[in-house]
C-alpha cells in the first residue's frame, strides 16, 4: 500500500517537503557537491521521500558529505526499502550479505581505538554510541538479506538476483535449493549480470541436479569474463585446466587465470603459479611462480601459504630453504589450513626444520584432526596410544582411529582392525578385525592385505595365497616373501620355482632381509639355479648386514674356503652375539 500510494503521488506530481527539489539534491550528489545534496536531500528523506531516504543511505554507507556510518545507512535504506524502493531493498541485502565492520567503516578511528588506553576505550565506546545510536558496524544477517534480495529481485534489479540466487545455492538464511538458485541466477544473468552469469555457469559447470553442461557454463563465463569479472576468467581456467567436457588445453587455461589475476582474483593468482611451476601451457619460471604465490597469499589465501611452504621445503626454484618453508607453513596453519597444521605437526614430532618437540606435534596435529584431517587423527591416535606429547590414552587412541575410519582412511581401518585383533581397548573379536582389514584392502592397504594372508594361512591357504598376492601388488616385501614361500612349496598354488625366486628377488629388492637370506641359500645350495658362490655371498651380506645371524655365519663358512683372515672373523663373531649354536661353537673351536 505505501510503494502504490507512493507511486501515486509521483505520477500525480505531488509536492516534495521543505528542501528543495529532489531531482536537485540528486543532481548535486552525482556530481560530488554533497553539501548541497545532504542540505536538498535530509529534509526530503525526513519527511519521508524514498529515493531521498536511499541516497542519503548511500551518504552514509560512502561517507560522502557525512560520517561514514554503516548503521544509519542501514537505518535510511530501511526506510525507503519498507516503501518498497527497490535500490534501497537491493542496498539493504548487499550489507546484511557480508556485513560491514567498524574497521572498514572508519579505519582511522578504529586504529586510534586499538592504540588507545583501556579506560580512553570504554570512554570513546560511550561517546561513540551517542553519536551514533544506529552503531557504525553491522553484522552479517543471512535472513534479513534473503529478505530485502528477494524483494529487491522481484521488482528486477538483477543484482539482487544474483544475490538471492548465491544464498539460496550455499544454503544461507534459506534452505538451499538449487532449483531457484537457478532461476534467480539464469534473470540476472538474461540482464547481463555478471555475478548472476557465473553463479549460472557454476551451476551448470557442477551440475547440482541437473546435467553438466560445461559449454553452456563457458557462454556465461566468457561474457562475465569480457566484462571484466575475474571470477568467471577464473572459472574458465578451471574448466581447461581440468579437461572433463572441456577439452583440456593448459594454454588456454593460463590466459583465462592470467586474466583473472590481472584483476586480483586469487584462485587465478595461485592455479597460474601452479602452471608456472609445471611448465604446463606457459614456459616453467619458478620465480615467477613465487611470486605469484606470494600475492595471493597476501590476500589471505591459505593454499598458496601452504603452496610457498612446499616451494622452500622442495627447492623448487633450485635451492632449499627450510626457515622460509617452516614460516609459510607456520603461517598457514596459524590462518587454519589444515594441511599446514598436518605438516607443521609431522615437522615437530621428527624434528625437521624445527626442535623436536612431541608436544607442539601434537598441538598441530590435534588442530588438522579437529577440522577432519584423517592422515593427522591417525598421526594423533598413534601418539595417545604411545604416550607422545601427551599422557597415554588408549581410549582417546581409539576414539581418533574410529574418527579416520570413518572417513574410510585404510590405515585407520588397518589399526581399529589390529586393535580388535589383539583386543587393546576393545573386545577381542577376530571376526571384526577381519572385515576392518578387508575394508581397508580394498581402500588400498598393503599391510591389511598381507594381515588378511596371515591370518588365513591356518585354515584357507588358497585365500592366504590370493591376499599375499594382492599385498604383494601393493608393494609389501613381506607379502612378497611370503608368496615366493606359497609358490616354492605349493601352498594354496601349484608349485613353481622359477616364480618363487622371481617373488624373493622382489621382495630382497623391497628390502626383505628373509628373502635375501633365501636367495643366498638358493645359490648357496644350487635350488632352482645354478649354485654360484659370489651370488650367494652377495645375497648373505645384504641379509648380514640388516642383521641376520644365519647369513653371518654363512659369509664366515663361504669365505673361509679362501682362508680369508679378516672379513669372515667380523661375521662369526656377528652370529655368536646373536647366540646362533654354530656360530659360538665355531668360535670356540678357534679360541
């Protein structure tokens, strides 16, 4: 009733109060005499015209001809919004979106504030809420925004569209509904609104119920792009860079970026120092990577704090700097990147490029744990269970090991699986333990897989023999061991020499002392290959020097055939500190 009795008396040429013509005070305020427009238009907006209401908002939201005040710009907007003016609904549901702080209100009195006495505070917090009674700040308010978007949206203003379409998408002060997010977005886009033509595009790039259409999404993000929004150069980086519908074209993906980081769009900034760094679709310059990364980082983006931390750790642009990495990992972390705090934490419980100290490695890994980070919660159960920067809680342990499984991370599983196995902190229950190892084998676990061929080998030696051989695929040594072993005297397979020497090879290589001392013996013994003695020392002393008593004592049998005096000495008297029976006995003999 108030916008049609308004409209009204605009048509019918109703008089303005005392003041001046509006068109006058506007006039003035476009041109920059806002004296002239503050004097035109208070008495107008006082008596109650509505656009003289949203300008004189705008005086105040701008500190134009007034104090910069946040709050009586709200309280002017609200007048003319509740008229049904619609810039002023729109300019009321930009502010209550993001809010306005006292800092960016009025940073020079904010920083006389922070410098000032705590007494001279409370003092100007007073003197501040008499003059401003409408207060200065304003806090977010995801539901007035809905409100006075929506309004503004339904009169047209395609800002507004756009906005109303954001918070119905991210879910803020309505339910999220992609649905009208769409429509919001597709009328604000058809206006050529560029915030509305890519939130459109990221719908259809994302699909959100409906199909992925990435070449619709390119339409909407080249025009925001060629309008000069940088989110949408942005946004049509990603799609060449990661080449689903799009074909994948890293040159093209470099100029979307380096458009978007022409105009300080910070993903733009740190995916173009990402392909500087790879050489994909511009030559590899790692200092103009640097440098690249540390723009966006000083607009506060944590991955390219984490990103400079990984450059100075790795010597990406040749040369290594640890204090420099541990700073922008630090940096990241303090800024609550999680995988900051993750490697911070790992970097204090191994003393890499900081003092050992188990108690900060908890302190950071608790803080990536708490935001989710299933690698740190198994870092951090680890450390409950051994009683490492902090007291020994087996049921703390656990708690985190259940946190990281349920997230289906395959180590987690693995330890929930060894804990139920040998019944520390839960019921012993080989059953449960076995569908936790069979859960994380199938995410990928090496160490489960070989659990599941040891616990079968007892009662199912076909199973036992199919586990070691998909623990063997993931690279466990002594899965493959354990498989040559199946292969060498038919467990669960058909015997097959030449494959049980190729399985011990592979696993010696990985590292397994077991299987080097049996190729020793292999070659020692002539089993499956001709006997060569030089294989067979060279195999024993691999297996000596992790530490094995049997290949000791066999390098001091080998090389005593050639009366070597020195060498084979050091290797029995190895053995008989081992205690091996005929180590001591042969050393005896010689004493």
């Amino acid at each position: 009733m108030k916008r049609l009795l308004h409209s009204i008396r605009r048509v019918l040429g109703g008089t303005h109060p005392p003041g001046g013509d509006l068109a006058a005070g506007v006039a003035a305020f476009e041109r920059g005499d806002h004296a002239r427009a503050l004097a035109i238009l208070r008495p107008l907006a006082t008596a109650g015209e509505p656009e003289a209401q949203h300008h004189l908002g705008m005086m105040y939201e701008r500190g134009a001809g007034v104090i910069l005040s946040a709050g009586d710009a709200v309280e002017w907007y609200r007048r003319a919004a509740e008229q049904g003016f619609a810039p002023a609904q729109a300019a009321l549901g930009d502010i209550y979106l993001t809010g306005r702080s006292v800092a960016a209100v009025s940073p020079t009195m904010m920083a006389g504030y922070q410098g000032s006495r705590e007494s001279d505070q409370a003092s100007t917090v007073s003197t501040l809420s008499l003059l401003f009674p409408n207060g200065l700040a304003v806090d977010p308010d995801y539901q007035a925004a809905a409100r006075w978007n929506r309004a503004a949206a339904e009169q047209g203003v395609a800002e507004a569209q756009a906005r109303i379409g954001y918070l119905h998408a991210a879910g803020l002060g309505v339910e999220q509904d992609f649905t009208a997010a769409f429509e919001w977005y597709r009328h604000a886009a058809e206006q050529g609104n560029a915030p509305g033509q890519v939130g459109l595009g990221m719908l259809l790039a994302g699909g959100h119920g409906r199909a992925i259409d990435e070449a619709a999404a390119a339409v909407l993000f080249e025009a925001a792009a060629n309008a000069g929004n940088g989110s949408a150069a942005y946004c049509l980086g990603l799609l060449h860079a990661r080449g689903q519908q799009t074909p994948r074209d890293f040159a093209a993906a470099a100029h979307w970026f380096k458009q978007g980081a022409d105009r300080g769009n910070v993903g733009a900034l740190f995916h173009l120092a990402i392909l500087y760094l790879r050489g994909a679709g511009v030559a590899r310059d790692p200092f103009k990577a640097e440098t690249l990364l540390r723009q966006a980082a000083l607009k506060h983006d944590t991955g390219a704090m984490m990103a400079l931390g990984e450059f100075h750790a790795l010597g990406q642009d040749g040369s290594v700097n640890p204090d420099e990495a541990v700073s922008w990992y630090r940096e990241a972390a303090q800024h609550g990147h999680a995988g900051a705090q993750k490697t911070l934490g790992r970097m204090y419980a191994a003393g890499n490029g900081v003092p050992k100290d188990a108690i900060e490695a908890a302190r950071w890994l608790g803080k990536a744990a708490e935001q989710g980070d299933a690698e740190a919660q198994i870092i951090l159960g680890a450390m409950h269970a051994e009683g490492r920067g902090q007291e020994q809680d087996p049921a703390a342990a656990l708690a985190w090991f259940v946190k990281a499984a349920e997230q289906g991370a395959p180590g987690a599983l693995y330890n929930l699986g060894i804990a139920y196995l040998s019944g520390l902190g839960l019921p012993a229950d080989t059953g449960r333990a076995i569908e936790l190892f069979r859960a994380a084998a199938d995410a990928g676990s090496a160490e489960a897989a070989f659990r599941l061929g040891a616990l079968h080998a007892g009662g199912d030696p076909v199973a036992s023999a199919q586990w070691f051989e998909r623990a063997a695929e993931l690279g466990n040594a002594d899965a493959m061991f354990n498989l040559g072993v199946c292969y060498r005297r038919g467990i669960g397979v058909d015997g097959n020499e030449a494959r049980a020497l190729e399985l011990y090879r592979q696993a010696a290589d990985a590292g397994s002392i077991a299987a080097q001392l049996c190729l020793g013996d292999a070659y020692d013994e002539g089993v499956g290959v001709a006997p060569d003695r030089y294989q067979a020392i060279a195999w024993y002393r691999r297996a000596a020097d992790g530490g094995n008593a049997n290949a000791q004592f066999n390098l001091w049998r080998l090389a005593a055939v050639d009366d070597d005096p020195d060498e084979p000495m050091k290797w029995l008297a190895a053995a008989a500190l081992q205690g091996h029976p005929a180590a001591v006995e042969a050393l005896a003999a010689r004493s």
